[in-house]
C-alpha cells in the first residue's frame, strides 16, 4: 500500500467527484428500476450483479468469514434493502440522498458505544444543527415523502454505519473484495424477503416486463455505483488521508438534488434547500471541525530568549 500523502492532486480531485457524481445519480437510477421491479427483488438482482462474475476474478479479502457476512447484511439488508423500500414511493430520490448521508452519526455514535469514547462537544453540535435539517423534513412530509419513508431512510442509515464499523474491524483490507465477496450473503437474504414481502406475483410480473430502463438500473448499480465506484474510492482512501478526501462524500446528496431535479422535474422548494444547508453545514462541521480549529488556534511565539 502506497503511504498516504497530504496534498489531493487536482485530477484525484476530479476523480473523487466522479465517484460522488455516479453515487448521487444512483438516487434517480434506483427509482428508474422501481418503476418496473419490486424493491427486495430490485435489490436482490443489484448484489447479484455485483457478485457474479466479478467473484471469479476479485480475491476474497483476508477477513474473517463472519465479517463479510456482517458485512453483507448491514449493506444489502439493512441499508439497500430498506433504502429500496423506502424509495417506492415513501420518499423522493433527492431527499433520500440527503437522509442517508446521517450515517455519519450513527457511525460516530456506534464506534462511541463500543470504545467508550464519548462525542465531542462540536460533534452534538454538528449532530443538534443535522436534526433541525431532518425536522424541517418532517414538517414538510406529504405524499411524495412520508414519515415513514424518513423513517425507513433513517433505518438504512444505520445499517450504513453497521457496515463502516465492520470496515473499521479490519482496516487496511481491499473495499472492492468486501463488497464483492460479502455479496454472497445479500442475495440470500433479499431473494427470500422478496417472496415474503414482494411476493410472487410482483416478482413474476417484475421480470416479465421489466425494460431496458430497469435491467439498465440493475447494471448501473453493480458496475458503476458499486464495482466503478467502490474500486476507485477505496484506492484514494489508500493513497491520501481520510481527512483530506473525506468531505467530498458531501457532494453526494448535491449530486442526488440535481440529478432528480434536472431528470425526474423534482421541485425543490425553499425547505427543501433549507434542510439541504443544514443537514450538510452539520456533515461538514462533523467531518472538518477539528482540521479547522487546529488551523485557527494560534501558535506560540518562536522563544527570543538570550541563550
């Protein structure tokens, strides 16, 4: 592994906000594949994408066999598969963009419980100013985003940070061969929760006339949202620090607004922008603060003592 270096190049620039650009999109490319296939099914088919063929050629990662599987759960479970069924029609694919990015304290407050560490005082700051984003979301709820669906946004918001905590458990391993292997216990799980709660006839007629649209959505989803996206954001994590490329993450739900106003006609109305602000500013103060307050602190005078 290359030793991460402090200066970004400008073209690792661009390349980081590629990678936020395609995962912003992804919002509008999953409510294109709901449009003609079930949300667990949808889900199933996006990991087994992913999954096969890529596991003939991408190693499995030198982690334990229940991390992948915790792994996979949180991720394909928990964050995609509730994510997926909050999206059929309980909430609008730019809000979600910008709900789901609350993973942040969710993982902070996780890896608090678990070393004891308690949050910092601009951490409850930066979570107080994210909460009065989400409850200008709640006052606002209506048909095209309900409380449900900020509920069920904010559920697979969790299961994101019960991933980043298994990440964090075996730091230093290759992110593509994660998410790739631990694929193998997504799909499971989903194609089963699909007969439960899609049910046959959905999944039938699903894959009966799903379009080129929908089986385009699936593939966006393996190649360019996980294979493309994760291989190359995981190979900046190696060679710069975390902090330094972190807050591109930022320009996830900026990407996910634009993309669904721009191709689906999503107004975004006044609140919307204002939760946007603020949700983001409590993200950016979470992530930046303490690079900030060591720039701003003062430093000692040079000592002009006579020897």
């Amino acid at each position: 592994m290359i030793a991460p270096t402090e200066t970004v190049p400008l073209r690792h620039v661009l390349l980081a906000a590629a990678i936020m650009a395609v995962w912003g999109t992804n919002f509008v490319v999953i409510h294109i594949g709901l449009q003609e296939l079930p949300p667990l099914l949808f889900a199933a088919l996006r990991f087994a994408a992913a999954l096969f063929p890529a596991i003939l050629f991408i190693k499995r990662p030198d982690v334990p066999w229940r991390n992948l599987a915790a792994y996979g759960l949180f991720i394909g479970v928990a964050q995609f598969g509730i994510m997926f069924i909050a999206m059929n029609g309980q909430i609008t694919p730019a809000l979600a963009s910008l709900v789901v990015q609350t993973q942040v304290f969710f993982t902070m407050a996780l890896a608090a419980w678990q070393t004891g560490e308690r949050p910092r005082p601009f951490q409850y700051a930066a979570l107080l100013i994210t909460v009065i984003g989400l409850g200008v979301i709640m006052l606002h709820t209506d048909a095209s985003t309900t409380p449900l669906g900020l509920a069920l946004v904010l559920v697979a918001a969790l299961g994101w940070s019960g991933g980043n905590i298994v990440i964090r458990s075996t730091p230093g391993a290759d992110m593509l061969g994660y998410v790739v292997w631990a694929s193998l216990f997504s799909v499971p799980p989903l194609i089963a929760m699909s007969f439960v709660f899609d049910g046959w006839p959905a999944i039938r007629d699903g894959l009966a006339n799903a379009d080129a649209a929908a089986w385009g959505a699936v593939v966006y989803q393996a190649v360019a949202n996980t294979l493309f996206g994760y291989a190359l954001w995981g190979w900046l994590l190696s060679r710069y620090p975390v902090a330094s490329i972190a807050p591109m993450s930022l320009l996830v739900p900026v990407f996910g607004l634009a993309a669904s106003a721009f191709w689906l006609g999503e107004p975004l109305q006044p609140w919307k922008l204002e939760a946007t602000a603020l949700i983001l500013a409590g993200l950016l103060i979470n992530l930046t603060w303490p690079k900030i307050a060591a720039r701003l602190r003062p430093r000692p005078e040079p000592c002009t003592c006579s020897q």
